[in-house]
C-alpha cells in the first residue's frame, strides 16, 4: 500500500472520530509556534489514550514526556474531578508551553508539569508515596525506555496499564542495519516487557499522519 492511501484513510478516521476541539488545536498551534518538535502522538492515538484511561477508571496518570502537553490534555480529560495527571518534561521551554496549553485546555487543577530528569523525577515520586497511578504513559527519550519501564513497574499496582509510544520507528524495531541508539533502547525495552512476568504484553503497529509507528501495551497483573 502506498503512503496515500492511508493517509486518506488516517484524515477519514480522524473526520469521524475526533470532533473539532479549539483546545486541542490551538495546543498544537502554540507548539508549532514555538518551534517544538511535532512528533505528539497522532488526534487518534491522543483519544486512545483517553479512552483506555476511561476503560480503566484511572484516577491518578503518570506522563513521562510532556513535549507541549497533546497527549496530557487528552488523558486528563478522563480524570474524574478529583483526578489527577503528573507529567515530567525535561525541556524547560516545552513544560513553560504545556503549562499554558493546559490552562487554556481548562486542566490547570488537575495537571502538574514537572520540569527536570524523569530519572531524577522518578525515585521522588516513589520515595514520596505518589503512586501507584493506574495508566503510565512513556514517550520520552528512547534509550531510557528499560529504566523508565523499570520504574513505571513499581509506580503501578495490579491492574494499572503501562503505554509506550514509537516502538516501531519506521521499522527500524526489526532491522539490525537501521537501528541507533534509539532503536536499540526501543528493542532493549520490548525484549524486557516480553520476559517480564508481572504483565501481560503486547506490540501494534500503526499507520497514521505520523508514518509508520506502534505502540506497546501492558497490563500489571502480579505484584513485585
């Protein structure tokens, strides 16, 4: 199949299922404007996120990767009212330009972009009694995805679901010769969640404005 194809296909899903969102657009303006990269997940993918937060009940999400704060506006709108989203951001111009997308968004009660190392931010989190969140998304540097997994696992409580983004990479998950640093974490982290016997796991490709891509998906279904 060509590219075209599902690029039409992408724009017809996305005309049926995603209604126009002032919120949302102007989020991703703001962020073009700003000269952030535009590599936040695809409107689809943003609602799926959402959706699995409502199948979930999810009351508390953890982000890993805020960039300009898409994708965290779409989770936490299916925060109950005492709900609660924490995004960790390393850029300190992407969180200043979260921070105002989500105020916008109306989501300022329920959002906290932290700014720093998730790495840093992480051992906080837990040595502060934050967690267990019951959705986990990863969509930050590549080469950390194993140890923010590693910590998304003991952040999580059974049943609470663990997201990964770009796990595909334009295929270069399965081929040697194409695969950076960036691969390699990608392979790293899908190699651990396959053996990793507190959650059940699984890969999907997905085809969208954003190119050839996937996501990992995993569900806490024993304790450490």
């Amino acid at each position: 199949m060509s590219e075209e194809p599902w690029l039409e296909i992408d724009r017809f899903i996305t005309g049926l299922f995603i209604s126009p969102d002032p919120a949302l657009d102007a989020a991703l303006q703001a962020s073009e404007a700003a000269g952030l990269p535009a590599i936040e997940v695809a409107p689809s993918h943003g609602k799926f996120l959402m959706l699995l937060a409502k199948i979930r009940g999810a009351r508390r999400i953890l982000e890993i990767g805020t960039l300009g704060g898409y994708s965290t506006i779409w989770m936490a709108r299916a925060l109950p009212d005492d709900g609660r989203l924490i995004t960790l951001e390393a850029d300190p111009k992407h969180a200043r330009i979260a921070r105002q997308n989500i105020e916008r968004a109306g989501l300022g009660d329920k959002i906290e972009v932290r700014v720093g190392s998730a790495l840093e931010a992480l051992p906080k989190l837990e040595a502060a009694g934050e967690g267990p969140f019951d959705l986990i998304f990863i969509d930050a540097d590549k080469p950390n995805n194993p140890a923010y997994f590693a910590w998304a696992l003991k952040l999580s409580r059974v049943g609470s679901i663990i997201v990964a983004d770009n796990v595909v990479r334009y295929g270069a998950l399965a081929d040697d010769a194409r695969r950076d640093s960036s691969g390699k974490g990608v392979r790293n982290f899908m190699e651990i969640i396959a053996a990793e016997k507190r959650v059940s796991a699984t890969a999907v490709q997905t085809v969208s404005c954003k190119g050839h891509d996937g996501f990992a998906l995993a569900v806490v279904i024993a304790d450490a």
